[in-house]
C-alpha cells in the first residue's frame, strides 16, 4: 500500500518531470534540461515511464507529431482544420467558453490561426489537437497543430495533368487545398489531361513531400457537358444516387392513402386549402386554408407526413438523416428522399387525399395567435396554386372573368383573406422587431446542353409573402408548444450577433448620423453589449432610399451570425422571437421530419420516458449533423452558380455594365451587378492613383487624389477576364 510519503514523492517527481518540459510549446528542451530529464529516466526508467503516462493522461503533456513531449498546461483544444491555399489555415474550436481563450475569442464557436510551419502536416477537415502559441498578437489568437486526430478529407475532386509519362499530378477544384495530388500512372486509371477525376489520397505527404494518390474515378473531361456541375457535386462529397436497398424499400409504399391510414385523424378533406409553389414544383409539402368568422381569422397550414413512410431506423430514414437536406443546384435537385416518395405519396397533389400534420390557429385581428390546435389529418388540396397566378389575381380581381383564371372563383375569396392575414402577421413581426433583410436571388437558365442562356432575379410578391408568413406563424407556434411541454425538440435559432462587429458597425454608422442601442446582457456580469433586432430592423428602415442604404444593410448583414439547428431553444434573433424551428418542410429538411416524429408520438401519448431518454441521446447529433449539412447545401450551390455566372460573363468579355460596389479589400473592389454577377476590380487596375483599404471606414482611398469608393457606390465597370477553374470574375472601371 503506497503511503502518504510515497505519494507525496511521486507527485513531487511528477511536479519535476513536468517542469522539464520547456513551457515555449515549439521548441525543443534546451541541452541542459534534456540532460536532467535522462538523469531522471536513467534512476527509473520503467518509472519515469509511468509518470509520463499518467501527465499525458492527465492533460499536462501532450505529444507533437514528432513525438515529442510538450507542457500542455491545460491549452489543448480540439476542432476542425481549415487549410488555405498559402499555407496557413485556421482550427474552428467548438464550446470555447473556457478561460484559456483570449476574450473576443471565447464563446460558442472560435477560429484559431494556424501559421505557416505550424499546421503539422494537417490536411483540410482533418480533425486535430492544438495548442495555443504563447504572445500570439493580432485580431486572432494563434495556435500550433501538435496532433491528427483523425482525416477529414479522403478523396480530392480535380484536373488531372499529364506531366510525363509515368506519373501526372491531379490539380484539386478546392482551392483551400495548396497542394497538388501525385499520382503514378500505374494508379491514374488511363486519366489524361484535362480529365476531371476523383483521386483517393494514399499518403498526404510533408513538408517536403507531395500528397500521394490514386484515381478511382473519371468524371469526363473538363469540356464535357455536365462534368463541371458534377464535378461539383463529388467535391463537396454530396450523394446521388439511392441504393438498390432503399428503392426496393421505397417501391413496397403505396402510392395511395387507404381507409385504414386514416382511423384516428382529423378529416379535414372538405375543408378549401391549395397549394402556392414556384411553376416547376414538383415536392409539394405545405397547403394552406384561410378562413375568417367576422372577428377572427382561422389559418391552417397542412405539412405532409412524411414520417409515416419514412420509419425511424429504416434505411431510408439513414439516407435521409446524412443528406441532411435536399440540395438545389443551378441544373438539378438531389433530393433528401426518393422522387417516388417526395414527389408521389408525399406531395400533397391536388384532387387526392394525404395525410397531414396541420397547425390551425385562430389569429386575433392584432395578430395575436389566441388559439391553436396541433393535430394529425388527413387532407384533400383543392387547387394547386403557383405564385405567379395567385399574384396575378390579388393585383387585378378583374381576371377572374376570363377565361383563363375563371376556374378560380371560388378561390379568390380566400386568396383576398390571405393577403389581409399575411400582412396582418408582418406587421405583428416587425412591430417586435423582425429583421428583413431585402437582397436579390437569381435563377439562371440554362439550355440543353447545360450553358446559361440568361440570368433573372427571383421576383419577391404578394404570394411568396402570403406563404412565408403562413410558414413563419405555424414554425413559431409548433416551437413555442413544445418548449413549454419541456420535450426534447430541435429548434432553429439564431443567435445575438458578436458584440464586437454591432461596436464596429455601431461606430461607422455613426459617420453618417445614424445610431444603435446596445444593452447589456441581462444576470451576466459582462463588458460586452448586445443589440436588439429591432434596433438594426429601425436602422433598415432609416437608411431606406438613401445613398448609403446598400452599403450600410451589407454591413448589417455581415454582422449577424449563421443561423443553425440545436436542442436548445435559445431565440432567433433575425425574427425577434424566442421560440422558432423548421416544421414545414419535411420532404427536404431532416429536422422537420424529425420533430414530425416527435409530434405524432406526443399526440399519440407515446411519449414516455424512454423514448424521452431516447430522443435526449440523438438529438443533438441530429441537430449538429443537420446544421453542418445545411452549410455544405449552401456552398455547393453558391459554387454551382459562380460556375454558371463565369460561363455567362465568358461572352460578354469587353461588354460595360452598371453595378454595385458590394464588396471591398485590401486588394480590390467587388462590384455587384443587376443580375447579381459579382466580379472584382484588383486594386492595381483602380485608374488615376495609388489606392488603399481605410479599414476603419470600408473604403478605398486615393492617396493623392482623396478619391474614394465607396460600399454601395455605383459604377460603370467593363468585362476583362473570365476564369471558370477558379470561378472568379475581373471587372475595370470605366
């Protein structure tokens, strides 16, 4: 039995060990301190072994990639590396509310810098352990990568090239990725130049060294119709196809609702609701119902049941819990579910019966939801609507005498309760302080054989708000019950923008005689302040008309943070509400089918304490998985349509166009187009003077001039340069 002596000495000799390690994390023992650490060893090696166990184990010490000790003194974080393609990179930290994290740093989420020489071999999404740099200065707290934990990135989606005839280089579309792939030609798989390839990384190389990889797959070349969008698709790793497992279980669904699915549901099937969708829809998931008693109003929305054909822990429901979301890029949809699924028994077609979730509230005329009900149904959608037709009407009832829109009589009534309801809800949100934040989207056409024929912007009308509205009431009430049963749940939120951007934009709108409130955080003990959403919604609405409207709603923007899933219910601060979550769309969202799940059991009385346990348990996996796979939707779109704007700014090369200044660096301008191109005017092609970025107020300043540009300025730029690799755009001012 080890006495109080012997542990006392043991901790002592621990308390030396530890001391031995050098606390400068990138360099090595100096000569005479590696001297009394082997002096140490050499009394007990088998000892001295244990105790450097027990500090690893501990958290005192830490092993580099080298295999070197080093004092860890209670800094080492874990997250997920973000290389660039200079050779730097950043580790995004998770639950970073710990002392260690300079303060600015500390919070839900933070970016650790990584210098160049520190990453340790480190490869993009690579999961690893750092350690924070000690007298790092600058806007980010610097770190040093000591371990991989585990890879991220697998496989690289690029250009083979050729180089010579026994091995070629594959160029990855990544640009985060710095470094080329080599490839042996025995492991290129007949891939010549100008393929678009998958390649499958053997070995990722070192400072000295190449990654290493082999093809496993040829896309098609790099001209080829469709290989750039697919391309695409492979590189953020989205999946296609379904397999033979999960068609074979989707094709055992019926494809019509029997008597039997209906026992226990609400009949709702005489009651007049439609669907309102874009023209070519085809995963019709939501139908509305509006009616209003001469003091009320009563709203239904209707959501498809998607969760009594996609059964926990089937196959199908895995698929759908990894895609996460149905993703709509620029020349096709890759669906959640199967089309046979989401655009057959589960779309609510017109004329057929379905089954439903429906939320029907009673909307006092302030907008107050009084009263509502949560309830299985099942449903028959009278009319399919698309926005432009409902548009049509509510801007000139007169069409409902010809032909054409006659088949609508009867609807036009409610179409008109709609719109009063709509506005209703919207002025309840903005009176609380809703942020409405107005920028346009495009859609882009393409032909045949994939190239873009026109670039539109999407049309925001009197029908998209009418859905939106109706979205955003049973989303918040669907929330707000749940909350209040103390349910597991996942919710959408959004969290109060960093108090140091609100001080920055807060400081420069200043300049132009506009302010914000900020107050602090209430029962916390905090220097930082937060804003209320209303304060930046009366900000839009000051700056409404002016010439510093565009500049100032951008800033604004960028100031707020990404709205995510999670099981906490911690308010979204875009819509000025405490209770939000995504209900409505269950065919391409998974958290929405996943609460449906939850809904039905509770309605049901199936909600006891081990599927409570179990939902504890998954949630918040669910929510996580959901939100990253959101971000990656968002990205693939955004590079599918860069894509498509290159290739048709590629036959406009020398045309002039009028834009936006929407965008400004320390190396140029981006300026923002009509039709939402975005190209960069370089610093250097800035005529008529030596310019600079002035941080401080977002311009680029003319050193002897004074000229300035400014955010949100307009100005006539030319097409110089299109480069479709790196989908980027170069304008000159004219």
């Amino acid at each position: 039995m080890e006495t109080n002596k012997d542990k006392s000495s043991w901790e002592a000799r621990k308390k030396i060990i530890c001391e031995l390690v050098d606390d400068s994390i990138y360099v090595p023992m100096k000569e005479k301190e590696m001297a009394a650490f082997m002096q140490v060893a050499k009394e007990d090696r088998e000892e001295f072994r244990e105790i450097l166990r027990e500090l690893l184990t501990e958290g005192k010490l830490t092993l580099t990639p080298k295999a070197k000790y080093v004092k860890a003194s209670g800094r080492a974080l874990v997250g997920t590396f973000i290389s660039n393609a200079k050779g730097f990179g950043f580790v995004e930290i998770e639950d970073t509310d710990k002392g260690h994290l300079r303060e600015g740093n500390q919070g839900r989420k933070a970016d650790l810098y990584i210098p160049e020489g520190k990453t340790g071999g480190a490869f993009h999404k690579d999961t690893v352990e750092v350690m924070l740099l000690p007298g790092s200065e600058g806007k980010r707290q610097e770190a040093q990568v000591v371990r991989i934990i585990a890879r991220g990135t697998t496989q690289v989606v690029g250009t083979y090239d050729s180089v010579r005839d026994n091995y070629g280089f594959v160029v990855p579309d990544n640009a985060k990725l710095p470094r080329d792939i080599f490839v042996p030609k025995e492991h290129s798989k007949g891939a010549m130049s100008g393929h678009k390839v998958v390649v499958e990384i053997t070995d990722y190389g070192s400072e000295r060294k190449s990654p290493e990889g082999r093809v496993v797959e040829i896309l098609g070349h790099m001209n080829d119709p469709g290989v750039d969008i697919m391309s695409i698709v492979r590189g953020y790793e989205l999946p296609v196809a379904f397999s033979t497992k999960i068609m074979n279980q989707v094709e055992r669904v019926s494809q019509e609702v029997s008597e039997a699915d209906t026992a226990g549901r609400r009949d709702l099937r005489d009651v007049m609701m439609v669907t309102i969708d874009g023209e070519d829809a085809k995963d019709l998931d939501d139908a509305v119902s509006v009616t209003y008693d001469g003091e009320r109003y009563h709203l239904g929305v209707h959501i498809a049941d998607v969760t009594n054909y996609v059964q926990e822990n089937s196959a199908l429901d895995r698929e759908a819990l990894k895609r996460g979301t149905s993703v709509y890029l620029v020349d096709r949809v890759i669906p959640m579910l199967p089309h046979a699924l989401s655009n057959g028994i589960c779309s609510l077609n017109e004329g057929v019966d379905r089954l439903a979730l429906s939320c029907l509230m009673t909307v006092d005329p302030d907008g107050e939801i009084s009263d509502y009900e949560i309830c299985e149904s099942v449903i028959r959608v009278r009319k399919r609507m698309s926005y432009t037709v409902v548009k049509a009407l509510l801007e000139d009832a007169g069409l409902i005498e010809q032909g054409e829109y006659a088949r609508y009589t009867e609807l036009l009534p409610m179409f008109q309760e709609m719109e009063k309801l709509a506005a209703i809800l919207r002025e309840k949100r903005r009176k609380r302080g809703s942020i409405d934040f107005d920028f346009p989207e495009c859609k882009i056409l393409l032909d045949r054989d994939g190239h873009p024929t026109d670039i539109r912007p999407y049309e925001r009308n009197v029908a998209t708000d009418i859905i939106e509205d109706f979205m955003l009431a049973a989303n918040e009430t669907v929330a707000q019950h749940f909350y209040w049963m103390e349910m597991p749940f996942v919710y959408r939120v959004h969290d109060v923008p960093d108090a140091q951007r609100i001080q920055k934009l807060a400081a420069f709108i200043n300049n132009f005689g506009y302010y914000m409130k900020a107050v602090g955080r209430a029962g916390q003990k905090t220097s930082g302040e937060e804003v209320h959403p209303k304060e930046i919604q009366k900000l839009l609405a000051k700056i409404a008309g002016t010439p510093e409207e565009a500049m100032i709603s951008r800033l604004a923007l960028r100031s707020m943070k990404q709205a995510k899933y999670s099981t906490e219910c911690t308010g979204h601060f875009g819509l000025a509400c405490q209770y939000y979550c995504h209900f409505t769309s269950p065919i391409r969202r998974y958290p929405d089918l996943q609460i449906h799940r939850i809904i039905k059991e509770q309605l049901r009385g199936r909600l006891k304490e081990e599927r409570i346990a179990h939902y504890r348990e998954i949630l918040p996996e669910v929510a996580k998985h959901s939100s990253e796979t959101e971000r990656r939707a968002d990205e693939a779109e955004r590079e599918t349509d860069k894509l498509k704007k290159v290739e048709y700014m590629e036959e406009r090369i020398g045309e002039t166009f009028e834009g936006v200044i929407s965008g400004i660096t320390s190396y140029g301008l981006y300026v923002e187009l009509p039709n939402t191109v975005e190209g960069l005017v370089h610093v250097s092609k800035l005529p008529g003077d030596y310019f600079y970025y002035d941080e401080s107020t977002y311009e680029m300043v003319g050193q002897a001039t004074g000229k300035s540009y400014k955010l949100g300025m307009p100005v006539k730029v030319c097409v110089e340069d299109c480069d479709r690799f790196n989908r980027t755009i170069d304008f000159s001012i004219q």
